[in-house]
C-alpha cells in the first residue's frame, strides 16, 4: 500500500444525523489513508448531531483531524449545504463528497487516491474518480448494488449516475466548477457534467461504500415499479418543475464549460427562449433518442424551458 503525500478533504454535510453520525465517523477514523481532514458543516440541526460530533473530536482529536462549522442558519438543503461547502474549499488538492449516515470501506480512500494518482501521472486534467456501492436498508444491510453504467457527458445531463458520496475530485475539477455562481439541483450531478464535459469520470468498479437508504434520506436510491414510473410521468407539473430546474443547471455548466460547441449552442438558444431549437438540438446531438421516451422527454423539457418565461 502507498501512501502519497496528498491531502484529502473530507467534505461531509449533516443535518439531524444523530443516528447514524458517529458509525459514518468511524469508518473515516479507520481509513488506511490517513493524510485526511474531515470538514463538517452542520445545517442548524435540531437532534444531538453537534454535540455527538464535539465529542467525538474531543475523543478522537491524535486519530483524526475534523473541524465543525454549524450555520448560522439553514442553507435551505443538502444541495445549498454542499454548494457553500464546495466553495468554501475550492483550493484543496483532492475533495470527497460525504453524506451523513454511510459507511465507507476502510480502503476507500486509499483506492481513490491510487486511481487519481495514476491518471494525473498520464495527463493533468479535471478528474472525478467515482466507484459502485452497496445499497442498505437502516441497518446497514445490503439489498442492492448500485452500479454505474454510463458516464457520457451526454448521457448524464438527464441521469445523475453517480452519487456524491462514491466520488473524489482533484484541484482543476474543483477549479472548473465555479460551484458558488452556479444554479445547481444536486452538486453530484452538477459537477459530473462539468468534468464530463471538460475533463474524464473514471470508474473503479467496486463497492467502496454501504449507502445506507431510510425514511430520513434527503436524496436516495430507489427501484420504482413501472406502475410507479407511469403515475409520476403523468404528473406533469412536478415533471416539468423537475426539467425547468435540470436546464437551468446546464445553462450554469454551460457558461463554465464554453469551449464546448455543443454547450456553446445550447447556451445561445437558451438566452435567446428558442426552446424548441434546443430540443432539436438534442435530438441531433443524441441527448435524447429518437423513440418513445426520447419524444416524451423533449416535450417536458420544452414544457419546462417555457415555464421559465412565467418564472421571471
């Protein structure tokens, strides 16, 4: 095992996290690599979760660095939560994303850090290493496993594939995403599209994590049933709240991301309201596929782009 001289910044956002907090905390503490620090920005939780984790560092301070930052008010989400976070940290040579209630293998790190090293010795680029995980009910067994299928640029502006929790960013990622000017639905997904577009997503397939799924999960993983898909399908207002919101977040991707043509193209028909250019355009670049669902994809995503007129 090689243990390099690179520091990486755990960034982990908790709110109401005293269940599972101090199990998510250990798994850190255990990690093979150690250069680690773990950042912790509390969203004004209203449990023990601040007083657990005070604790846990007055215990544990010669095993693990971890420094808590409480806002002084809630940031309105995990999304916010993450975006101030990011930003706030944005000069760290390698950051992990980190949710509350998981468990990470011990060697996660270590796995990361090994897959990042070699492609930065091959070419400096913008780099996410990203891997699988396990899927767990509240009591950490397993039952599902995640697994990453594609991570075109292409493909990922409609599928957020990759959870923030599985992956790992070096410095020029975190520099390309200008995540404090951006309209972000989820900061995962936002930053995927960003380094799939300028940089290279690689995948270690392996389950590096148990990603715990509960009743309190902000975010998560599900299996729907085709009865469950259709009824949210025909709910067309919360469909097209959905893509008004996943449009403006590739506009934001858009304006980082300006030597990409395709990019370039959606920004300008965006800015000048010709939505049905941009599903066109879709169309062309094979964003959307020219079947069923592809055309019923377009026609919510120009239903969206137009709400944006009455939202302003």
């Amino acid at each position: 095992m090689i243990q390099y001289n690179k520091k990486c910044t755990v960034l982990m956002c908790t709110y109401n996290a005293e269940k599972y907090i101090v199990e998510q905390l250990d798994s850190l503490r255990k990690q093979t690599y150690k250069n680690i620090c773990v950042v912790i920005y509390d969203d004004n939780s209203r449990d023990n979760t601040v007083t657990i984790i005070r604790n846990y560092i007055r215990k544990y301070d010669s095993e693990i660095e971890i420094v808590l930052n409480v806002n002084k008010c809630n940031s309105g989400g995990p999304s916010e939560n993450f975006k101030h976070i990011t930003s706030d940290h944005s000069d760290e040579q390698y950051i992990c994303y980190c949710d509350q209630d998981d468990i990470w293998d011990a060697n996660k790190i270590q796995i990361m850090m090994d897959k990042m090293i070699h492609l930065e010795a091959t070419k400096q680029a913008p780099y996410i290493v990203c891997h699988n995980c396990a899927v767990t009910d509240e009591n950490a067994n397993v039952v599902h496993h995640g697994s990453i299928k594609n991570l075109s640029f292409k493909h990922l502006i409609y599928h957020p594939e990759v959870q923030g929790c599985c992956m790992m960013l070096n410095h020029d990622a975190i520099n390309r995403l200008n995540i404090e000017n951006a309209i972000i639905c989820m900061h995962d997904w936002y930053a995927c599209l960003v380094v799939a577009a300028c940089g290279e997503i690689a995948l270690i397939d392996s389950e590096l994590i148990k990603y715990r799924q509960h009743s309190n999960n902000q975010v998560g993983y599900s299996k729907r049933s085709l009865f469950k898909s259709i009824k949210e399908a025909l709910k067309l207002n919360n469909k097209c709240e959905k893509y008004y919101v996943m449009m403006e977040q590739l506009y934001s991707v858009s304006k980082v991301i300006s030597e990409n043509e395709f990019l370039r193209n959606f920004r300008i028909l965006f800015e000048e309201e010709r939505y049905l250019s941009i599903v066109l355009l879709f169309f062309k670049e094979k964003v959307l596929e020219l079947n069923t669902h592809g055309v019923y994809q377009g026609a919510i995503t120009y239903l969206a782009c137009k709400r944006r007129d009455k939202k302003r």
